[in-house]
C-alpha cells in the first residue's frame, strides 16, 4: 500500500480518504509530484502526518486531472 500510495497512486489514496472524511482537502507538490491531504489541521499522506513539507504545496481543488494513474494498473490483492 505504501509503494503504490508513493509512486502513483498518491490521488487515489486522497479519493478514498475523502470518501470517509469529507472535509479533506488535496495538497499537490508540483516539485515532489505528489499529492498531500489536508485534513483536522493536519498535512498527511500515506506515511502518516508530515511535519517537513515542500514549499511549493498548493490547494489541488476538485479540477484534479482525471486521468491521473490511468496509466498504473497495479492494484491492491489480499
């Protein structure tokens, strides 16, 4: 989970978060190509809360690319 969470899959993982916790927002690090969430007051991902983050982190809205890890058709198995 971590490594798809990582390397592609970082929207994805926002998505189900905000299923669950509606007021979550999406942070995205243009530098990092990553995507953050914000949610409680904290800046979290799939590591859990993070104190040191990129300087050049912006709200994502809800414009986010759509075809974001189209291209990535690993998945999670049991």
């Amino acid at each position: 989970m971590v490594r798809l969470s990582t390397e592609g899959q970082c929207f994805t993982l926002f998505q189900a978060v905000r299923a669950i916790w509606p007021q979550a927002e999406a942070l995205y690090s243009m530098s990092e190509g990553h995507v953050y969430i914000s949610l409680d007051g904290g800046i979290h991902d799939i590591r859990g809360r993070q104190f040191r983050l990129p300087t050049d982190l912006r709200p994502l809205g809800h414009r986010a690319p759509h075809r974001w890890a189209r291209w990535d058709h690993r998945r999670l198995s049991q």
